[in-house]
C-alpha cells in the first residue's frame, strides 16, 4: 500500500489509507512520508517537523493544473505532509490519519494565504491543540482537528451537512505529488474528478470501502487523482448558493490515478455534527 497523505499538491492518482492490506496491495493513505519533503522548485510541501501517524508516503493531485492565486482561500498545508481546509479561522479540518491522537500539540505549523508555500504572502502559523476523531482506529472516521495559536485572515470553506451535495463534479487541490511516487510541489495543483458510487467503488476495494463513511470519486481509465501529500485536503464543489462546500476528505486509494481504482475520501456529511460538536470545544 502507499499513503495517499493529499495535504499536497494536486496529482492525478491517489494513495490509500492504511488499512490492513487484505487483497489491496498497494492502497495506502495518503500522507506524505515525514523526511520525504523538501522543499524545492518542484516541491509542494514544506518540510516536516512533525511526526505523522503514518509514515508512509502518499501521492499528491495527479493530472492537475495550477491554481489560480486566491482561487481557493481555504487551502491549507501542513508541515507532517498532509493538507487542510480552514473550518474556521483558527481551526483546519483534515484526515485522522495525519496526526497522531488528541491532546495539546504545538508541533504543527500551518501554512495558508498563497498557491506558493515560498511566496512573502503565505503565513504560517502554529497549532496550540490536536482533536482526532473520537473512536478512530485506521478504518474510517477520516477526520480530525487543528486548533491555531491565531485565527487566520483568510475564507473558510463550509461543510457539507447533506449528503444532498454527493454527486456529479468535485474538485481537489493539494501540494502533494503529481505522480506516483513523485516529489511534493512548491505550486498548489487542483482537478476535477467525477463521483463514482458505492457499488462501483467497492468493485475496486471490497470490504475494505466503508460505505456510509466514505465516498469515492475518480475515472474509470484514471489519470487524475489525489496523491502522496494530499491527505487530509478538501474535495469540494458548489452548493445551491453557488458557494464552494466541502464534500470529502483525500483519505487512501491503490496507489495514484490508476485505472479502475478511484480515489476514497472521507464522507463530510456523515461526520458534520461531530465535527461541528468538536469544533465548538477546541
């Protein structure tokens, strides 16, 4: 299996959670390995200093193009190798997987306000407390929360509390790497996957998709896709109000934009309330 970590730049094919390998050799979550990053002309992720909860790396937005400047505000990266979304201007929402339990921690940093992790308009700022999702244990409930030290000038992005929002187009971005096996970019990188359903996707994975939990999305014939460093980033579209509203999480895949294997990502809607509940408590 290879870590799908999707808190990177956007790549075509996504890594997996980590899961027991079962008949998935392969799939892994999507993390970036901690010490993998670095942060070069064509790396997306700056370096690590944190421990990640697994250290396997993951692939970043394969098949993606560059992301406008201010295109998507709410983007975050952070420094295990995984991304984010603000929930709010002091919180981000990523996946379980990308951090290691709950409890205060100031190890984090979290960058934002910029495509260019380099750029002089990015800021960083750091986390003060971690809230993993309560009974996490590797198969799904995908989520967690980052408290700042300082709320962030930036848009937040809203969640999904409908599964209303659970089709057609999603779009993911991340610095993660743009192939498989690929390094992280310096860019934030965004694509367009279409929807694939429950029984379409557990086609590809068996008992190992947790359907309720999760929710797939990628092509047939693959090529785009989340990949190594883009755990924990967003997969978005537009509500009715024409408003972006988050409607996944990059959690794991078989590796990174393969045929036949979409990408797998936590189910927003399915976890609103207890997010929403934890979030009024950090």
């Amino acid at each position: 299996m290879t870590a799908r970590g999707r808190g990177a730049a956007v790549c075509v094919q996504p890594p997996t959670k980590g899961r027991p390998l079962k008949n998935l050799f392969g799939s892994v979550k999507r993390a970036a390995a901690l010490g993998a990053v670095t942060l070069a002309a064509v790396s997306l992720q700056p370096v690590s200093t944190a421990v990640a909860q697994d250290p396997t790396p993951s692939p970043a937005i394969v098949g993606g193009t560059p992301a406008e400047e201010g295109e998507f505000p709410f983007m975050v990266r952070l420094s295990m190798g995984c991304g984010g979304s603000l929930y709010a201007e002091d919180i981000v929402l990523t996946a379980a997987h990308c951090v290691d339990g709950s409890g205060p921690d100031t190890s984090i940093t979290a960058t934002a306000g910029s495509v260019d992790l380099e750029s002089s308009d990015a800021v960083s700022v750091n986390s003060t407390e971690v809230l993993q999702a309560p009974g996490y244990d590797g198969n799904g409930k995908d989520w967690a929360l980052i408290k700042l030290e300082q709320p962030l000038d930036l848009p937040t992005l809203n969640i999904a509390d409908t599964d209303a929002y659970n089709e057609g187009d999603f779009t993911v971005a991340g610095w993660g790497a743009d192939k498989e096996g690929g390094d992280q970019q310096r860019y934030l990188l965004k694509a367009t996957v279409p929807f694939v359903d429950d029984a379409a996707c557990g086609e590809a994975y068996g008992d190992s998709l947790i359907p309720g939990e999760e929710i797939c999305a990628g092509f047939e014939e693959g090529g785009t896709d989340s990949c190594q460093g883009d755990s924990g980033g967003p997969m978005f579209r537009k509500d009715d109000s024409d408003q972006w509203v988050q409607v996944g999480i990059v959690s794991w895949g078989q590796g990174c934009a393969r045929p036949g294997y979409p990408g797998v990502y936590a189910e927003v809607s399915a976890f609103a309330e207890d997010i929403s509940k934890a979030a009024a408590e950090l």
